[in-house]
C-alpha cells in the first residue's frame, strides 16, 4: 500500500498538478507553510503526510499562489486534525490541510479494484490538488474580503476548479478530470447525514466541476460532458441555452472584478511560462 501511495505522487505532483520545481525558501514570503508531524501510529495518516512532504506539496502550492499581492502574511499547514477537516482560522490567518483527508482520497482510489493504475494515478493527482486549492480559498476569501453568496463550501470548489482549468490543457484534463471521478467514486460511499454537511453532496460536486470544466474548455471537455451531463445542464455549461453565460463565464468574471486586481501581472506571466 506504502508503494502504490508513493506512486501515485510521484506521477501525481510532478506530471500534472503542481509544476514540477520546487519554489525556494523565501520566493514568496507572504505564504508560510508547514507541515505538522503525524502522532500515534496510524499508517494511512503516516502515509498522507509523506505524500505531501516527499513531494513538496505545499512548496509547490505556494509557488502557484506567487503572483497573488496579499494584504498579510497566509499561513498554510498541513497537519493531523482528528477529523476530515479543519476550519480556515480567521484570527491567525491559517489554511489546514488535514491528512485525513488525503487519506481518504488515497484510500477512495485504493478501493477501485476495476480501474487500472494510470487512472487511480490521475484520479489522485486531480483529487489533491483540488483539495490543495479548496482549502486555500477560504484564505484568499477572507484576506480580499470576498463576499459570498451562497455556501463558502460551493464558492470554494467553483474557484478551485477555475483555477485548474488555467494549468493548460493537458494538466486541466488531467486535474479536472481526475477530482471529477473522485467525486463520483466518493459519492458512493456517502450516508444519510452526509447530506446535513454544509458541503454539496459530491455526487452535485462531480456535476459541478464538469460544468465549469467545459464552459472554460468546450472542445476538450465535450465528450466528457456529454457523457455525463443531462442535456438541460449541459445548456448552462455550454452557453447555448436561452442565450445564457456558462457558469464558468459567471466565476470569471467574480474573479476577475475581486482577484485579478491583486495579482502582479509579471509574475503572473512567468506562471503561465511553467509547465505545470
């Protein structure tokens, strides 16, 4: 199991999520991030947090978020938090990313018995980095005073796929793709009370993330669409119906009137040069 997990960071961080050098110590002071050391003895939670400390994870992210002028310091962790998640903390300013979390999306794929080993690859390539960025969201919600409009938790989501669309589009399909099934996978194994988090049940997330997916890419993600979205969502995705925007038009243009003001525009042309 230790191996498989392994595997799949390797692949995962280096071919398509995250960009494949390291940021140097000090490139963005503003981020500071650490990673928590796991207690007890629990392998899954052991091996969450060698997939994010072998692989850099966290510098990686950081690195991403560069071209972002923060107003204050963010500070992002990784740690064991004795439960799936753990609020954004407004008074210190602190992203958590849980290992129980990774865990379980290891854990999720692990259980595909019917997949083969390049799509549980992608999968959790996909499934990480949403994660990564989800999370981060509430930060950057909080530090440009972003007004939301419905829950935090589907306003993080939409704003973690946008930015997976920009990777370019053979790690978009790949990222996309990837937390997409996740989510289907994932949403098998929900129970009643899941639907009394106030997160969208996954199985509405996959849905989602396709949406958003095809209405930034509609060549690329057609087919993939198409299989999987029924035809009157499809018209929101595409664009094409009653003369709508796409849904991924409408989070753009958010980001852009409330983020894009804050992002140095050279940096930001060196991020569009990585390969991520």
């Amino acid at each position: 199991m230790r191996q498989w997990l392994t595997a799949v960071a390797a692949v995962g961080f280096v071919a398509a999520g995250c960009g494949a050098s390291a940021a140097a110590e000090g490139d963005t002071p503003q981020i500071q991030i650490e990673y928590g050391e796991p207690t007890g003895n629990d392998a899954a939670i052991a091996a969450a947090h060698d997939v994010l400390v072998n692989y850099k994870a966290l510098e990686e992210l950081r690195q991403f978020l560069a071209p972002l002028k923060l107003p204050t310091d963010l500070n992002i962790h990784a740690a064991q938090c004795g439960a799936m998640r753990h609020p954004y903390d407004t008074s210190s300013k602190t992203v958590t990313i849980c290992y129980e979390q990774i865990a379980r999306i290891l854990d999720v794929i692990s259980q595909q018995t019917d997949a083969d080993s390049d799509k549980k690859h992608n999968v959790a390539v996909g499934a990480i980095v949403e994660t990564l960025l989800h999370e981060s969201a509430y930060g950057l919600f909080d530090l440009y005073d972003v007004p939301i409009w419905g829950r935090a938790e589907d306003a993080a989501d939409r704003l973690a796929a946008l930015v997976m669309t920009q990777f370019g589009t053979r790690a978009a399909l790949v990222t996309v793709s990837g937390a997409a099934q996740y989510l289907f996978w994932s949403a098998h194994s929900l129970q009643m009370k899941d639907f009394a988090s106030a997160q969208s049940p996954e199985a509405q997330r996959f849905y989602d993330f396709l949406c958003v997916a095809t209405g930034a890419d509609p060549i690329d993600f057609e087919e993939i669409a198409k299989e999987n979205l029924p035809p009157l969502r499809l018209g929101y995705c595409f664009g094409n119906l009653f003369g709508t925007k796409t849904e991924y038009d409408e989070i753009r243009r958010a980001f852009d009137l409330r983020i894009m003001p804050f992002v140095d525009p050279d940096a930001l042309v060196r991020a569009r040069a990585t390969n991520w």
